[in-house]
C-alpha cells in the first residue's frame, strides 16, 4: 500500500468513522435513557409506546433501516438525508432501542426501598430520577454500555454499504485499485482494533469515577454538618465522663 492512497482514502475513512461513532453513540444514549426511563413510567400508555419503539427497532435490520433512510425516505418524504446523517440516525436509533433495555433493568435494580424514600420525601418522579435512581444506576449501566458502543463501532462499517467514505469503504477502494485483499484489511482489522481499545479505556475510567462518586455527596453533607457543629459541643459528652458524671 504506498502512502497516496493511504493519506487519501484511510485518514479521511478513519475521521469519518470517529464521527459517525461518536454522533451514532450520542443519539443512542438519549434514546437509551428516553425509552429507558418511560418504560419504567406509570403510565400504561407511555411503556405501551416506549415498549414498542423498543421492540420495533430491535426486530428491525440496521443495514435495510439504513437502506430506507437513505433511499426510500426521500421519495416517501421528499426530503434528501445527507448520507453520513442517514448512516448516524439509523444507528442511532438501532443501537438507542438495545441501550433502552440496559437503563430500564438498571433502574429496575435500584431497591425499591430507594424509591419509597423518595416518595415520602415528596420528590417528583423526575426528581427520584436524578437524585436517588440515576446515580444508583449509572454505574451499573456502564460496563454493558461499553460492550454496546464497541458494537456500535464496528457497526459503522455498514454505513459504506450507501457510499459513505468511512474506513470500511476507504479499505474497499483501496483493494480494488491494488488488487490485493491481504493487506488492506489486515489495516482495518487493526485500526478497528485500536478503536475499540480506546473506547474500552475510557469506559473503563468512566466506571471506576462512577463507582467511587455512589454515596460521595451525602458523605460531604456529613462532613459539613459536623464541621458547623461546635467544638464544645462535640466534646462535651467526654468532658462529662471525666468528671465522673457530675453533669448529671
């Protein structure tokens, strides 16, 4: 492989294919948390349209989803997606539907004992979700929401199949012009590699701040209420001792 094609079609592939990641898995945590959380709503209504969102999308082929977007939309619509913008919304919106289901069981998770304290403490539900069910969940959540966006990488290379230039088209162009297969995919089985590793650590840093933030705001709270406590007063009881109880 000379340097030309690689600067001319692998650099350019791999920004594209950082873009259509980091965007795809942008759309797909919202939808994940949306879904997620009105699955969980009281309301029958709201987890009946939540519930089939989720079951639509997860029955539903990425690769003819972005087939439809790309082709099929427009003539419906008469709108023209950017191809790129059809390749982030279809994998958006895939991956969005499998995201759902981990928030809905890491909410389920959260002991019930949690939410009754909310409740009693008057907290609307969206207040409960922010305060005591999220932060809960959250770290539960991260160790599947990293094996989904390593799914989600590699699921980008399906954006090549509507022309869009990412690293799994670039690799195909280039095959074609050297004649060779060996090697140009050998680089894109690494460069999908390195990608995924990437993801992995950061995921993994994101856990570990995650796990140890559970519980920190309270302990703070803890910490500040005894430093407003007077000094006498914490002392007191031991002064009391020592005089054998003559305080009493």
């Amino acid at each position: 492989m000379t340097w030309g094609l690689f600067t001319s079609w692998i650099l350019p592939g791999l920004w594209v294919t950082v873009q259509v990641t980091v965007f795809s898995a942008a759309l797909a945590l919202v939808v994940s948390f949306v879904i997620g959380t009105a699955r969980t709503a009281r309301s029958r209504i709201v987890r009946i349209l939540a519930g089939t969102y989720f079951e639509l999308f997860r029955s539903t082929s990425a690769l003819v989803l972005l087939f439809w977007l790309a082709f099929a939309f427009p003539l419906m619509f008469g709108y023209q997606l950017m191809l790129m913008w059809a390749g982030v919304l279809g994998l958006g919106l895939t991956y969005g539907a499998y995201g759902s289901e981990i928030v809905r069981g890491a909410l389920a998770a959260v002991p019930q004992a949690q939410r009754e304290a909310g409740i009693a403490l008057s907290f609307t539900r969206f207040q409960r979700l922010r305060r005591i069910e999220i932060p809960q969940a959250w770290p539960e959540m991260l160790p599947p929401f990293n094996n989904l966006s390593i799914e989600l990488l590699k699921g980008t290379a399906l954006v090549s199949v509507i022309t869009v230039a990412d690293l799994a088209y670039a690799g195909n162009v280039i095959r074609i012009t050297m004649q060779d297969s060996a090697p140009v995919y050998t680089l894109l089985l690494v460069m999908y590699f390195i990608l995924a590793f990437a993801i992995t650590r950061g995921m993994r840093v994101l856990e570990r701040q995650a796990k140890a933030g559970v519980g920190r705001p309270v302990e703070r709270r803890r910490r500040t209420w005894r430093n407003l406590v007077p000094v006498a007063t914490r002392i007191a009881p031991a002064d009391t001792s020592a005089t054998g109880g003559a305080a009493k």
